[in-house]
C-alpha cells in the first residue's frame, strides 16, 4: 500500500467514526432522557392501575344497582335464594349469569380480589362510614363488598382519593371513611375493602 492510499483510508477513518468526546456527550444527553422519562413513565403505569380499578368498581356498582332494582335483594338470583358459594363471589356467581356483567370484578391493585354478600354493614372495621362519621352495620341488613389483598398503601391512598373525594386524609395511612376502607397489615401492603351497595 503506498502513501496516497493510506492517507486516503486514514481520511476515511477519520471521516466515518465518532471521536471519544462525541460519543460521551451523546452518552450523557441519552442518560439525562432516561433519568426525566423512567419516573413519568412508572408513574403513568401506577396512574393506569388506579384508573383501571375505579373503572370496574363503577362498572361493578351499576351491575349491584340494576340487580336491586330488579330484586330489591342482593340474596337472590333469578328470583331464588342464592347459595352461600354465589354469595361469597357475587360477581361470578350471580351477576354474570344474569347478564349484568360480562366478566369478573377484577383490580390492578394488589393480588387477589373477591366480591362479596355480607351481612350488615360489611366486614370492613367496624362498617363503612359512607358520609365520614357514622358507620352502617346497624342500617343494612346486606352489604355488597370487594376485598382486595396484598394492596399497597400509596395505591390504597391513591384509590380512595379518586373513589371518596374529601373523605381522603391529607396523607396515606389507615383509611376509615367513604367508600374504602384499608387496614394496614405489615410492610406497608394491606387488606382493602370497597363498599358497592347495601340494603
């Protein structure tokens, strides 16, 4: 190889490649994206969850509604006494055969979840306190219910602000009013219960 040609493969060398300096500047702007972009985006997961789950406790709450409406009782399915397995997952057990929902009360939040008839005002403490101060256990003679496991308190917090409103305290933590209710257990994950209906 002559002179003329190695100078002609060092231009081209020089010409296609990145210097060190450049790579590290490009490094350095793609690290300062990722460090603005992973909480936005974790932070929209979360948000979605949340949002999921309220959206199928309303959708829950209209199905329990149309179902008192047409039975003024939530013991019954197709106008008979429903069993203590159809009660203990009304939503499988009596709501989808009857066509008030489609498919399962299901959470983004937590483990497990499962949709109950209880008597009273709900297995929740000492009952929901639905307006902030006054429990229901003596009211209802029924109690529809969701019980969540394994919810972790900022979700709980989070679930309660959008289903309660001003019933929310300033900060997460035992949550005893409104509609959800969420009893801390440890490590900072609970049991939290949603009140749907009563009668």
């Amino acid at each position: 190889m002559n002179a003329a040609d190695m100078l002609k493969a060092r231009v081209r060398r020089q010409n296609g490649a990145f210097t060190l300096i450049e790579m590290i500047g490009v490094l350095a702007v793609i690290g300062i994206l990722v460090a603005v972009l992973i909480p936005k985006v974790a932070a929209t997961i979360s948000d979605s969850r949340i949002s999921s789950t309220a959206e199928s406790y309303e959708t829950l709450r209209g199905a329990a509604q149309a179902h008192i409406c047409q039975y003024y009782a939530y013991n019954l399915m197709f106008t008979t006494n429903a069993t203590p397995a159809e009660l203990a997952n009304w939503d499988t057990g009596v709501l989808i055969p009857e066509g008030l929902m489609d498919q399962p009360f299901t959470a983004k939040i937590g483990t497990a979840q499962v949709l109950q008839v209880v008597a009273g005002g709900g297995n929740a403490g000492n009952g929901y306190k639905l307006d902030g101060v006054n429990n229901l256990t003596a009211g209802n003679a029924y109690s529809v219910e969701c019980v969540i496991s394994n919810v972790v308190e900022q979700d709980a917090y989070d679930l309660a602000s959008r289903l309660n409103g001003n019933l929310v305290p300033a900060s997460p933590g035992n949550l005893t009013t409104g509609c959800v209710e969420y009893l801390v257990v440890t490590n900072g994950t609970g049991t939290l219960y949603l009140y749907v209906a009563g009668l």
